[in-house]
C-alpha cells in the first residue's frame, strides 16, 4: 500500500510537468508567430 501514493505522486508530478511545458512552448510559438508577422510585415517592399 505505501507504492500506490508513489506512483499517484509521480503521475501528478509529470502531468503538471506536461502541462507547465505546453503551455510555455505555446507562449513561444506565439511570440515566434508575432515576431515573425511583425518582421515580414515591416519589411520594405
């Protein structure tokens, strides 16, 4: 009975990981996107 509080601890540990790291590499993308719209969209034609 002491290994099933473990293993739960760890499924909880790495969902927040999955979780914390989607959302950051959603917030990059999103900067890439705008910093990318914003550089093709100033460049001189």
């Amino acid at each position: 009975m002491k290994r099933k509080p473990d293993i739960l601890w760890v499924l909880v540990v790495l969902f927040s990981l999955g979780v914390v790291t989607t959302g950051y590499t959603q917030s990059l993308m999103a900067d890439r996107a705008d910093h990318q719209v914003s550089i093709f969209g100033r460049k001189p034609g």
